[in-house]
C-alpha cells in the first residue's frame, strides 16, 4: 500500500507528493492524565443515607463502596455496585456500622478482614475488623494501631501502596503527606513511620483527600482552599522524597466548593472525587489519547486526530542504525458541531442552473452524494462530491426527483440513516410525506409510498424534519418551535401523532428555518432566518427538546440574507448552509481543533514543540533517532498545509 498525498502549502514551499510506504497508527490511552481531566457528568449522592459525608472507598475488586459519615463518632454505610467502579450503578445495601473515635479517613485490606481508619479525636489510627469479608454490618473491635500524635493532630484520609508494604496518611494540621513502612503487608501492627513526608501547602493549603496511580509515580491532593486538584510526580514509585509538584491542577469549583476524598478508578482513565459540600461523588475522565507510530510497519504516516492526543513512536530500529518517520498530520477537531469556532471556508457551491429557489440541502452519509430541494421546480436534485464534505468539488448528477404530484411548495428533507427511505415537508398542504428510494440514496430511483401526515393541528410552514435513528419518534420544525410526534410502526410517516410536545426558541429568533442534532443528541443547532445566526442549545436528556437550553453561542451567517437549511459532516467538523437568496451552498468548519502534544523523547529546535494543525490544514513533521528510540528529534518541515 502507497500514500500518495498532494497538497499545496500556505507559507510558500512548493507542492510536495509522497509515495511512500504508509504505515500503522495505533490508537491506544494512557491512564492518569490530569492536565486534561474533565468532568463526565456522572455522580452518586450520599445524601439519602447521610447528612454529611467525608470519606468513601471500594472494596471486592469495585463490587463494593463505602459511604463515611463523619460526625457522631462517624457511620459506615455500604453500596452494591453492579458495575465494578460504576458509580451509576450503585445502590445502598442497607448495611452499616457506627464508630466511636470520631474516626476520618479509611482503607480496607484486600481480604476484606480488615478496615482501618485515622481518628481525629484519638490522633491515632484503629483497627477493625469483618465478621464476614466486606460486610460492614459485621465491623467490631476497634484497637488503636499507633499513634499519629508526634507528626500530625488532624489524621485524616489514608491509603496502602499496591502491595500492602507501605501506609500514607494525610494529616490537615501541617498540611502534609506521611509514609510509613509497613513489614508485613497490610498489617499495620508491623507499622513504622519512615520519616519521610511530602509537604503540599505550597499548592494546597487545605488537603482533604490524596490517591496516587497504580505504580505510585502520580499523586493527586484535592484542596479545600482553591477547590482544586493538584497532581505530583514521583520519579521512584511511592517514594515522597522523590515528589515534585508537576505544576498540573485543576478546578472542581463547578461542581463542589469541599473536594475531598478521591479515587482513581479503570486503570486511571477515571478519577472520583468526593464533594463534601453536596455529599456527592463526581467522576472525571483522566485519560490521555496517544497516537503510536509503529516505526516498523512504515515511513510515512497519515493521521487525523478525532480528539486531544499525544503522539508517540514505537519499534524503531536498534540503537546505531537510524530511524526516521514522517507524520503527514490533519488538522481534525476534538468536538465537532462547536459553533464558537465556526468559520466560514470561502468555499461554496451555486446551484440555480438547476434548482433555482433552494430551500434545503442535505448529503448522504458519506458526504460524497449532495441533495437540493428546489421551490421553483417542485423537484430533488442530486450532486456528487469528488472529495467528501467539499462542496467545491460537487457536479450535477444529471438526477432529479419532482414531488409536485405532492405539494407545490417543499421545505424540508430527511433520508432515513440507510438511504432507502426520504421524508418531505410541504408548505402548501402542511403535510409530511413518504417515499422510498429502490437504490439507497439515488434519488432519481425514488417513489411516493402513499403515506402522508399532516399537521395543521399544530402550526404551520413545516420548515424541517427529523426522524429519530430508532424511527419512532418525528420532530418538526414550524415557524419559531420544535414539535413532538411519535409514530407507531418506525419509519411510516402514516402513523404518526402529536405527542403534545413543543419547545418554541422565540426568544433567539422568530423565524427558524433549520436544525440539526449531534451524533449524540445532546447538542442541537438551529438556524434563524430573521437574524441570519445559528445558535447552539445543550439538552441534559439526549434529543429530549424539553431539556434543551442555550448555551449563549452563536454565529452569523453574512453570506446570504435569507438562509434556508443547516446540515453538518465529518463528524460535525462541517456546516452547510443554503442561501436562498444567492441559489448557493456555503460551506463552514466548525468545532474544537484537537491539541496535539508529543512524548517527552522528542526533542525539537529551540526546545518547543509545534502548535497544532487547525481543522482543515496539514502539518509535515519529521522524526529521526539514531539510540534505539531513547531520543527523537523532531522538526516541523512544513506548516499548514491546505
């Protein structure tokens, strides 16, 4: 397999072409990521079972989860997870037990014989002990194991190394970590303190809750004081005198002012971190992208990031022989259908030798096949795109489909997802209808079905319609509003009836002539011909238009003055806008470019790394090492090239 890539370069250098051997980008995902953590909107509140929660932990590999109440001695109450680490499916098992030395922080053995815990009243740590493994109903025999008195008043959270031979504990007075070696493993009787401990007021002066990563190299602290979570480096595993701060952190103010206890979770792709506040236990992804280069199976490689990634290289040849790649890396977006970076491409496609007065364009999944519905013509028109999601690239297919025999005035479109099934809007007899298509997404191959719908008994100009992917549920688009319909067999139109449903979107514009959801249902963009703007809502519940609320995000369309139609690709990278004025399709990037970082082995001119291809361009960076992959050194041989 060759990779032959022409493309032309904005800063000058002349056109290059490669033919090269393409090799393997492989897509993996390295735990523990703080500097890109970021809140997943999954929780799990205490406040049934207590008033005020301070610590939580798992047990029997996750199967399990522990609630602490502090006050009143402190109470333990125990959850069932049904996914292992899941907090979403957690629920109390009406099990618990109460303390009686104003206990804090705890941990439990992997056995399950054991719980220990720092008490705050005692300045001491305790040992209880399991009738039945993991039953906290079954906890008895509290005996102090030492105490803490001579490093620190304020005990607090707690935890074991992977392997039992070492105990850390967090004590609030002096604001520091303290390590304790431990002869045989979680046995606390054979505990010694090691005089060794790692002070964090520099960056928290109020810690509540620590963890660190499974081989003890990261550490977090959560802080009362900046709501914030700070991540520290360990160059030898659980080792404190080796911690550096990494001047990493990040800020849960929006979900909880108290962050206290945490835990990492799935190989520290997810981070837990108790909220004190709300008695809440937020999860975040902590999980860092990584595109591999496999040096072995090629020379060049061709890679478009989807998200936020590091790039890394593997398997080059031993040390003494060089090694050398060059990443043909496309500026891709880490999300799409993000209106706040929208741009207009200046590229754009007329359409009025064949359908003058367009209301609506739409593409097939592939985005190689375009759709213009025409209101002169009462007619479908089909164009093919030589490069996917480029309209400049599109030519008349020379295939049409007239809807006349239906309605005099058709607005909206809708394919169903395979291609076989198309749904029309008329504005003359506000009615929907339904066609099928004997080749999918051939529209000259289309026919009527004979099933309509109309409704008039809600509103008037059927701008838009949209079909959910299961079929069942149809929204339409009238005036300012999106109305909710259900249908009864998926996918005929015939079946349909109004769920009593509606959300109007007045107040950003009275005049809305477009919409178009994200893969997942939980964005939704609108088009306003009144303003000529798109306008971007968020919904809590996916497609759910009840839910839907504006995220205070716009973008004006200054092409045309009366657009008519939104609909995006490549994974929402790209909008499309049809100007009715104009007879033409303009056409947008929008979205988040992805931040694009490197292994630290790669050395670079002057000691920085390349920013990021936007969406769109292409960076040609070269690597070479010479020791076997211990080094590379990278240069940036081309930017931004279109």
């Amino acid at each position: 397999m060759s990779n032959n890539k022409d493309f032309k370069v904005k800063n000058g250098i002349q056109p290059t072409v490669y033919h090269e051997g393409l090799g393997t980008v492989v897509s993996a995902s390295e735990g523990y990521y703080l500097a890109g953590a970021s809140y997943d909107s999954v929780s799990f509140d205490f406040s049934s079972q207590f008033s005020y929660a301070f610590a939580f932990g798992f047990a029997d590999g996750g199967t399990k989860m522990y609630g602490q109440r502090q006050f009143d001695g402190g109470t333990l109450y125990q959850y069932t997870l049904s996914t292992a680490y899941d907090i979403s499916t957690a629920s109390y098992a009406n099990k618990s037990y109460s303390f009686a030395n104003g206990e804090s922080g705890f941990v439990i053995t992997p056995d399950g014989s054991s719980l220990y815990i720092s008490a705050n009243d005692g300045d001491a740590v305790y040992r209880y002990t399991f009738g039945t493994a993991f039953d906290a109903s079954t906890l008895s025999n509290g005996t102090q194991m030492f105490s803490t008195s001579s490093v620190d008043t304020q005990p607090d959270m707690c935890k074991f190394n992977s392997d039992g031979s070492k105990f850390f504990l967090l004590g609030r007075s002096n604001s520091r970590i303290y390590e304790y070696s431990v002869s045989t493993a979680y046995d606390l009787t054979t505990a010694t303190y090691s005089n060794n401990s790692l002070l964090v007021s520099a960056q928290a002066a109020g810690p509540l809750g620590f963890d660190f990563s499974a081989d003890g190299t990261s550490l977090v602290v959560s802080d009362n004081t900046t709501d914030s979570v700070y991540l520290y480096t360990l160059t030898t595993g659980y080792d404190l005198t080796t911690a550096t701060y990494s001047g990493t952190n990040f800020s849960v103010s929006s979900q909880d002012s108290v962050p206290g206890g945490m835990s990492f979770i799935n190989n520290g792709s997810k981070l837990l971190i108790l909220g004190r506040a709300n008695k809440v236990i937020y999860q975040y992804s902590t999980a860092l992208a990584t595109a591999q280069l496999d040096l072995s199976t090629g020379s060049v490689f061709d890679y478009t990031p989807t998200s936020d990634v590091q790039v890394t290289l593997r398997n080059p040849a031993t040390s003494g022989t060089v090694s050398g790649a060059t990443l043909l890396l496309d500026g891709g977006a880490d999300t799409g259908y993000e209106l706040s970076n929208a741009s207009y491409d200046s590229v754009s496609f007329g359409v009025n030798s064949q359908a003058p007065l367009p209301t609506c364009v739409k593409f097939d999944t592939t985005g190689t096949i375009m759709y213009v519905m025409c209101l002169t013509n009462d007619a479908i028109y089909q164009y093919s795109l030589s490069t996917a999601w480029d309209v400049s690239t599109a030519s008349y297919g020379s295939k049409v489909f007239s809807v006349a025999s239906q309605d005099s005035s058709p607005l909206g479109l809708f394919f169903k997802p395979d291609g076989t099934k198309m749904y029309l809007s008329g504005g003359v007899s506000e009615s929907l209808y339904q066609y099928s298509l004997a080749t999918a997404w051939d529209v000259s191959t289309a026919s009527y079905d004979s099933k309509s719908f109309d409704i008039t008994g809600q509103s008037i100009d059927p701008y838009e319609l949209f079909l959910y992917s299961s079929g069942t549920k149809l929204l339409v688009l009238m005036n300012d509003a999106l109305y909710q319909y259900s249908l009864g067999t998926a996918y005929d139109i015939s079946t349909a009836s109004y769920d009593s449903v509606t959300t109007s979107f007045s107040s950003q514009d009275t005049t809305m002539t477009g919409f178009e959801f994200n893969s997942g249902g939980t964005s939704l963009i609108m088009l306003g011909l009144t303003n000529d703007k798109v306008y971007q809502y968020s919904l809590t519940t996916p497609y759910d238009i009840t839910t839907a609320t504006y995220d205070s995000v716009d973008f004006s369309i200054s092409q045309d003055t009366q657009p008519h139609s939104v609909t995006f690709g490549k994974l929402g990278t790209k909008m499309f806008i049809m100007g009715l004025t104009s007879d033409t399709v303009y056409q947008y990037t929008v979205g988040t470019p992805a931040t694009i970082t490197y292994d630290t082995a790669i050395e670079w001119p002057g000691g920085t790394a390349p920013t990021s291809p936007a969406i769109g361009e292409t960076d040609v960076v070269t690597f070479n090492t010479r020791d076997g992959g211990s080094t590379y050194q990278g240069v940036l041989a081309i930017d931004g090239a279109k």
